[in-house]
C-alpha cells in the first residue's frame, strides 16, 4: 500500500485541468486518488482517466481494483525481469492489506538491509518499520500480470504469516483471497471486520473487504454482506455503487438487513434522481415487531425528511414525517430521533424557528447546532463548532448512527464550513477550504448540489472565471442534479465588465423562474432588468447578510431624486455589515451610482473603499473590477463612443420598465417622438409618457441631459 501523502488542490489544479481539456473531467476526490496510486505521473493519469468509466470519474463507483494497465505502465516497466523469489516479494506488497515492514519480512525471510541492497532494492522504499513500492504503479504492473493460481499461493503464505503475528483481519482477508471456492466461514468474518472499518470511518477499504465477503457469502450471510458492502458505498460518496448492493436486497433480501439499507439506500437515490424517491409507507412495515425493524424504519424516514428538505420538496417532507412520527412512537424515540431530524428540516426550507431541538453528534448535533447559530446571527460560534472535527464525530449520532466517521459526513460538515465562511465575507478562505475538502471529500453531495454551486461562486469571485476545479464538481454531477448556471454567467460578464450581456443573463434566469438553492449564495443584484416582477424567495441566510442584499436593492432602485438621502441612510446601515465583501459589494454599486451622476469626487471614494474591501475578503475578481471602473473614471477625456444599447441599457434597466428603457435608448440616440412611436408601433402620446417617467427615474430634465448622462454612463461602463 502506498504511503504518500493526498495531494493538494494547488498541485490537483493543473491536473483537473489537463483531463479537462481530454474531456474526462474527474471528481477532484478521485483525481487525488489517481494521483497517490499512480506517482503523479501525468500521462499516466490521463491514459487510465480515459480508460474509467464516466461512473468511476464521476465518483459515482469506486475506481477497479486494479486500476487499468495501459500503455504508460508497460512502457515505465518494459525491461523489469524480476527473479522468482522478488517477484513474489513484489506481489506480497501490492497485495497486502498493510504496508508494515515485519509481515513482508516474515514472508521473504530477508532482513531489512538484504531487502536494500538486493535486485529489486531500487524498487522499494524502506522507512520506519514500512515498505511501499517506490512507483506506485509497479503494483498495476504486478497485478495485470498475475495468474489465478500465482495470486491464491502468495495469499496462502501471507495469511501464514499474519496468523503468526496475530493480524485476525489480514489473515481472514488473505484467507479469502487464497480460496478459490467460496468460503462462508471467511465471509463471515470479513463482514464484521468491513463493518467495523465502516464505523470507524474507512470506508474505502470497507468496502473491499465487504466485496469480498459477499463473494464467498450465500443466503442470510450474503444479505449482510450487501449491506455493509452499501452502507461503505454511501458512507464513501459512491451513489451508484450503494444503490446497486442496498438495491439487491428490495424486495426480497433477509427483512433486517433491508430495512437496515433504507436510509443508505435513500441517501444514493436521491442523489441519483435529484429527488428522494416516493414510497408507500405501507410498504415498510415490518412483518414483525421487533424494535430493532421499526428503528430501522423511523431511522430511514428520519433521513428522507432533510433529504426531501434539502431540495425544496414540502410534500416529501411531510409524507416521510407522518412515517417517521409512527415508527418513532413504536419504538420511542420521538426526542433522540424524531425530533432533531424534523428541526434540521425546517431549518434546511428555512423555517428554523418552527422546531428547537438537536441530537449528538456530527449532524444533529455539531452541524445543526452550528447551523443554528449562525441563522441567529452568531457566525464565528458556528465556526467554532464545525472546527472542533474530533468533537463532532465522537458522539453517537441516532441520525447518521455508524456513519458518523464518513467522508461523506466529513463533506457536510466542509460544505458548511466553506457556507459560513462565504456568509463572513471571508471569500478566499473559503475557497480554499473547498477546494481542499474537494481533493478528499465527496462535496458535490451534501445540501442537494450546495458544494458545486459555491465553488462556482468562489471561483468568480476570486479567479473572476471558473477555474478546473468548479469546472470538474459541475460535470460530476449526475444528470438530475440541476444547479443554476444563468446567474453565474451573468457574475462573470459583470465582473469582466460586459454589463449589456450581464443583464440578459440576470432577465432570462428571472424568466425560467429564478432558480436558486435554499441557502443564500451571492447572486448579482447589482443588475436588476426593469419591467420584472421581484422573485419572492424565501432564503435561509443570517441577519447581516439578508440585511446587505435589502441594501443592495435599495441602491439599485433609488429613484434619482432621493439619490443623496438614500445614499447617507444606506451607507450608515452599510457600515454596520462585518463582512467585507457584502459591504464592498454595496460601496461598489455606491460609486457606479455616483460616477452615473458625475460626482467624481464621490465616486472615486466610495470606489476605492470597495477596493479595498474586496481584496480584504479575498475577492480578487471583484476588486479588479473596480480597478478598472475607476481607471475609466480617472480618464475623463471624453474619448469612449458612445454605445447606449450596450453601456447604458444594463445600468438603467435597474430603475427604468422594460419599455420606459426602450424609449429611453432611442430618444438618447437622438430618435424623435415621432420616430420611436414609429418603430415600437405605440402612439405618440404614450412615448412622451415613457420619456417623462424616464426622465423623472434618471433625474434629467430634457433630452439634452439624457445624452449626457448616456455619454457619461457609457464612459464609465
């Protein structure tokens, strides 16, 4: 087994990149797998990415074991000719379950130092009491060529040698992988020994083992070892691998084992599906009344009521709470169980005041908890308690019991951490802190897709593009999943200055509905196409950030006329705001509002402070976006052309109608009444409505004014 550490994501970067650039994108987690089982030889990588299933890229199933021999490999060991005896030393360590030097030793019978200086010395790497092939590919090129019964003999000897040392878990898989009939004694131990490892928080190596016991498994036994096999899978992220071995037990797997499955099973359809899949309740009714069933039940509609909460679906909601309120009272767990799942469903549809209770635990505990605190306003405490890792996941948590140790916990818990960070202001952080999540942790999963769009999100803020890794977490997600795309297409052209183009984007997402997720992510209110209805969301979001978005939109909207007193009442609230970004944000639509007016003294100010406080919060493409607003303001010689339908149109679309800002276009590009009426096939009298009320809105007098301000919009967009 190898002993390299997992990559980065600075180092992942240029590598997610590359098998990008291949189309064959990979999850960032199982790229940093690719990159510790292949010595992060690139050509290697890209040849065995291709040859993967877009399932096993995806992180959807677990990569094969071994990995495919592809011709990198072949070329890296073309001349290796090892002798017998360092042949089966080399398979002894690409097979074992342990890279502990004394077992192997025990298998060769050479000491440490012949081990070095022996012909395939160079090969491995001799450190602490450890060994480890030096390229990690080598154990590909062992594997591919080895033979069935080559394979059971140095199983054979290997569960020898652990039988010796008293290793009971290696020498019961070496046992397994030696027998070359089915071994139902093996595979009963191997189950206890991949649920324990499940438990403990290694699923990866649980589900080998767990593989394994159900291949040498039948009846009852094989029902068992499905569904430690599944409860691995969805522990480790892998949705479509757990929902074929928890899927294999419905409807007619051993009744415990299968009501056992539910909640994992539940976990990967939906993910699958994007929804939580709609079940007869009848259906899971146990034909006994054995407590340990109806537990198994009411745990597994405790999971489907934040599922279904996470993607918006209210009647899911309380069809699984109708379930989970009877399972829970037949067996009396309404305030260990019942009631903390329901609590963190209502908070996850924003309604977090309709329920106060939490469990222990990472989830009902730890993450509601810290959810909790920062809706209430107490950010950094939510921090606090996502921060303490050991803490969380020491307890028993009813909710997520025996998964409590899992990546896949583990990536809520990042989710959320990266969430407050965003709602801190602390956008670079944050990004950080995903994307370094991302290269171990399945973070596409957890909220219904929460962790693709702020790495989205991020990526714009601080790249002012989207960078490999938001690029491969969107092309993870499986086909169901649906994320909003429009609002980040509209971020980038805002922020690269096309605000024409930023607009259309903001309209047409309005027009398809304004879909978002539940928890607020920054969007782009600083472009508000006129003649739209508001969408009238409900987001779950802090006290200080849904009172920066109210600023926002106030300075959006202001009408002309009550341009200085809206200004002094936003900017005092503004400066109440902690987050850098959020009040950056609001200083940066202050000065464009000032710069549209000609207050240049004005704007320069307010332009500057929001400089300064993006690159505070880490929102670098944000902060060059007012770099280069002020350069234009700075060269105010008059030279821009003047460009209304592109330069302007974004910028009164905030406070003008879709067909007050028509007439407004045309009358700045010197079209007469006459001609507008003409063209938009609308009587005269109502153009000079129009105009008037475009007039009043933009605070000019006559039309003269209108094309100055058209001039000065455009110069400075």
């Amino acid at each position: 087994m190898s002993g390299a550490t997992s990559p980065t994501w600075v180092t992942g970067g240029p590598l997610l990149e590359e098998l990008l650039v291949d189309e064959v994108g990979c999850a960032p987690h199982v790229l940093s797998r690719l990159i510790v089982e292949l010595g992060a030889h690139t050509l290697t990588i890209r040849q065995v990415a291709t040859a993967l299933t877009r399932a096993q890229r995806q992180g959807l199933l677990p990569l094969p074991s071994p990995l495919p021999f592809v011709p990198a490999i072949a070329d890296a060991f073309r001349s290796l000719d090892p002798a017998e005896r360092d042949r089966a030393l080399l398979i002894a360590v690409s097979v074992t379950l342990t890279d502990e030097l004394a077992p192997i030793l025990a298998f060769d019978g050479r000491s440490a130092e012949q081990l070095a200086t022996s012909a395939i010395g160079a090969l491995l790497h001799l450190h602490a009491g450890r060994i480890r092939l030096r390229d990690p590919r080598l154990a590909v090129w062992i594997r591919d060529s080895l033979t069935p019964g080559e394979a059971a003999h140095v199983h054979a000897r290997l569960r020898e040698v652990f039988i010796g040392t008293g290793g009971e878990a290696e020498a019961d898989w070496h046992r397994a992988r030696a027998s070359l009939e089915m071994d139902p004694v093996s595979a009963r131990e191997l189950t206890r020994i991949a649920r324990g490892l499940s438990e403990a928080g290694d699923a990866d190596r649980a589900l080998m083992i767990a593989r394994e016991a159900a291949a040498h498994a039948a009846g009852r036994d094989l029902d068992e070892a499905r569904l430690v096999a599944g409860a691995a899978a969805i522990g480790a992220g892998y949705a479509l691998e757990a929902a074929a071995w928890l899927g294999s037990l419905v409807p007619h797997g051993t009744e415990r084992y299968r009501l056992q499955g539910l909640a994992g099973l539940l976990i990967a359809q939906a993910h699958l599906l994007g929804s939580v899949p709609e079940i007869d309740p009848s259906t899971l009714c146990p034909a006994s009344d054995a407590p340990e069933d109806w537990y198994s039940v009411a745990r597994g509609a405790a999971l489907a009521v934040p599922l279904c909460a996470e993607r918006g679906d209210r009647q899911g909601m309380r069809t699984w709470r109708e379930t989970l309120r009877y399972a829970s009272s037949r067996v009396g767990v309404e305030s260990k169980l019942r009631d903390p799942a329901v609590a963190l469903a209502w908070l996850l549809v924003g309604e977090s005041d309709k329920e106060d209770a939490e469990g222990t635990g990472p989830v009902t505990g730890g993450l509601l908890r810290a959810l909790t605190a920062a809706l209430d306003g107490r950010i950094d405490v939510g921090l606090r308690l996502l921060a303490h890792e050991d803490a969380l996941a020491s307890g028993v948590d009813p909710l997520v019991e025996g998964f409590e140790r899992s990546p896949l916990v583990d990536a809520y818990r990042a989710v959320a951490h990266a969430l407050l960070l965003v709602w801190r202001g602390d956008m670079g952080e944050a990004r950080e802190h995903l994307l370094t999540a991302s290269m171990t942790l399945p973070v596409s999963m957890p909220f219904a897709g929460l962790g693709v769009v702020l790495a989205r999100r991020l990526d714009l803020a601080v790249l002012g593009e989207l960078g490999p890794f938001a690029r491969a977490l969107t092309g993870v997600l499986p086909a169901p999943q649906r994320i909003d795309l429009l609002i980040d297409q509209g971020i980038e052209a805002f922020l690269g200055g096309d605000f024409d183009a930023a607009a259309g984007f903001v309209r047409l997402w309005r027009e398809l509905g304004a879909p978002q997720t539940s928890f607020a992510v920054p969007g782009l209110e600083e472009i508000r196409p006129g003649g739209d209805e508001e969408p009238v969301v409900r987001l779950i979001e802090p006290p200080e950030v849904r009172l920066a978005r109210s600023l926002r939109t106030r300075v959006a909207t202001a009408p002309d006329v009550r341009w200085h007193s809206e200004r002094d009442e936003v900017l005092t609230a503004a400066r109440t705001l902690r987050s850098p970004f959020a009040r950056g944000r609001i200083e940066a639509m202050l000065g464009t509002r000032a710069a549209i007016r000609g207050e240049a003294v004005l704007a320069r100010e307010h332009l500057r402070t929001a400089h300064r406080l993006f690159e505070l919060s880490g929102a670098h493409a944000w902060a060059r976006s007012v770099v280069r607003r002020i350069a234009t303001l700075d060269a105010d010689d008059g030279s821009s052309p003047i460009d209304p339908l592109a330069a302007c149109r974004a910028a009164w679309s905030q406070q003008l109608t879709a067909r007050e800002l028509e007439v407004a276009m045309r009358a700045a590009a010197g079209a007469s009444n006459r001609e507008i009426s003409g063209a938009l096939v609308v009587s005269v009298r109502t153009v000079e409505v129009h105009i008037g009320r475009a007039f009043a809105k933009l605070g000019v007098r006559s039309r003269v004014e209108l094309t100055v301000l058209a001039h000065r919009t455009n110069q400075l967009l």
